[in-house]
C-alpha cells in the first residue's frame, strides 16, 4: 500500500478546505484562503478548467470543473501516489481535450448558420502556400460582408472566427 500523502492533520485542513468552498455563499478571506490551499495539493488544471484534488484520504480524489465539484475518483490503492497522479492528469487532459473539440465543432455549426432559419452562412478554410498562414471566411468569397480571420495554425484561425461570433457577453 503506498505511503499516505498527507497527515491526519493535513486531512482534516483539507476536509474543512473542501466544506468552506462548498458552503461559502460568497468569496471569503476563509474562501480564498481554502482554494489556495486545495490548489497547492493538486493535480495541474487543464485548459477547459477540470481539476483534481486529494481529498486527503489515501487513493482518494474529487474533480472539479470551474470550481465546481464534478466528480470522485477512488483508486484501489495498488499505484502509487505518482501514478495515480499520472493517471489523473491523462485522464483529465483526454477529457479536456474533447471539450475543447466540442467547442470548436458547435462553434463551427454556428458560424454556418442554419438553413430553418435564414441564418446560414457560407464558410471555407483555406491555407496560405507561401506564409503557410491559415484564413477562415465566414460570408460569400466576393461579398464585402464576408469576414476574414487568420492564424498561424487552423485552429488558431478557427478560433477567432468563433471568438468574433460569440453573443456579447458570454
């Protein structure tokens, strides 16, 4: 059985952590003090904002997603500690990964428009030979209405033309 992380005290410093951010109404001193202490005993966050704690129990870890809770994760308590962390992060990193997929695909369908309602748009990706720079169109390849956004990669590119057709304040 692998070494516990962390001591009694150290769990119970955790557990009272855990209940501050859960039950805080607003952002306390107590609050931030707590987040600041539970993000120095966790797993690196993700792009998309998934994290993972110790819940200061051995083999025992809660997930949260922008700060809210998500999930627990129980491991058998046949890895060590730097294994289970090693998981963690690959699974976290796979999960953020198809978030960020996801995104790109509905913020692509919006860019295209729907035929039910008028809104569709045609959209092309082209690639640059020469700067090998990547541009997103989004209207007619003639029109002065279409909009252009480039990048260095597709994606880059891809995500400013979402970033321009977000609804103001999201």
């Amino acid at each position: 059985m692998p070494t516990p992380i962390l001591t009694d005290e150290d769990r119970a410093l955790l557990r009272a952590a855990a209940n501050v951010i859960t039950n805080a109404a607003n952002v306390t001193t107590e609050r931030v003090k707590a987040a600041a202490l539970l993000r120095k005993l966790a797993v690196p966050p993700t792009e998309t904002g998934l994290l993972a704690f110790a819940q200061g129990e051995p083999n025992e870890y809660f997930i949260t997603n922008n700060g809210h809770w998500l999930a627990a994760v129980k491991f058998n308590g046949e890895l060590t500690v730097a294994e289970q962390e090693a998981n963690l992060r690959a699974w976290l990193a796979g999960a953020s990964a198809l978030q960020l997929a996801q995104g790109r695909i509905d913020g692509l369908r919006r860019l295209c428009g729907y035929v039910e309602d008028s809104s569709d748009e045609s959209v092309g990706i082209y690639q640059d030979d020469a700067t090998r720079d990547w541009t997103v169109r989004v209207g007619p390849s003639l029109s002065p209405r279409a909009k252009l956004f480039h990048g260095h990669s597709m994606i880059a590119a891809l995500d400013a033309a979402i970033a321009a057709d977000q609804p103001e304040g999201s």
